[in-house]
C-alpha cells in the first residue's frame, strides 16, 4: 500500500510541475517599449568607437623567479625588474603597451624573447611588468597588447 501513495505523490508532483510550466509557456514575457527613448548621435558615436579594438586582446602571465639572469632569445639577459616581455610572433626589440583590461593600469614593454604558440592570444612579462598592471601574485591576467609604431 505505501509503493501505491508514493507513485500518487509522484504524479501529483509532476502534473503540478507541468501546469507551472504551462502557465509561464502560455504567457510570455513582453519586451520593455523602446520606442520612446530618445539616443544622442555623439554618444552613439562614442560607444562605437569605444567597441572598435585597437592592437589584440589576449591573456598576460609572467616570468618565473627561475629565469632570473637566463639569456632570452635577443641574447639579453633576463632581469625581472626590467619591462621586458615573451611573445611568439611579435619582431624582437619592438615595443608594445600592454593594458591590464581589468583594472586599466597600463605599461610599456620592449619584445626580448620568445615564447611558445599557443591556439590563444598571449604575452609572458617580466615581473616588473606584472606588478606595474597589478596582477603579480595572481598568475594571470586578460590584457590588451597595442604594438607601437615605428
């Protein structure tokens, strides 16, 4: 007798669960009206222009202290208070702004060495580098890399 009352309960439970479903299905939930709202065409442009993306986004990790006084692929040496950085496709004595998305701090590095490839867009940093966009401690970091002109 009890395996019966719980085969009930079971079958109430779910009708009950289909109805709720039903009832959100029969009625939809309508869009806000934005037809009244009024847009400035220079804040348009503005938003525009701030979507474009200027140089790569991409991930930024830094040396490890065993690399200290190492040569890097420029044949330099590698010094963890320099701004210096690892890139795999970037020309060796190129300079390059690396901006930390998260927090906006900002730093101007010079290409020394280089680095694996990987199927993501990355950049290894020296630790000085790392403390100056403030994620030194933490690993890793989404970054922006705007190559310079020259």
């Amino acid at each position: 007798m009890m395996h019966f009352r719980n085969r009930i309960s079971r079958i109430a439970r779910c009708l009950l669960a289909f109805q709720i479903v039903f009832l959100f299905a029969a009625h939809p939930l309508q869009a806000e009206d934005t037809s009244e709202l009024k847009t400035d065409p220079i804040n348009q442009k503005d938003i525009s222009d701030l979507q474009k993306p200027e140089g790569t986004v991409g991930r930024a990790y830094y040396y490890r202290k065993s690399l200290k006084n190492k040569k890097t692929s420029s044949g330099a040496i590698y010094c963890p208070h320099k701004l210096t950085a690892a890139h795999p496709t970037l020309p060796l004595g190129k300079k390059v702004k690396v901006i930390n998305i998260g927090n906006k701090k900002s730093v101007v590095v010079t290409v020394n060495d280089r680095c694996r490839k990987h199927h993501f867009e990355f950049i290894d940093l020296s630790q000085a580098a790392a403390r100056a966009l403030g994620f030194f401690g933490k690993g890793m970091a989404m970054v922006q890399i705007i190559p310079f002109e020259e």
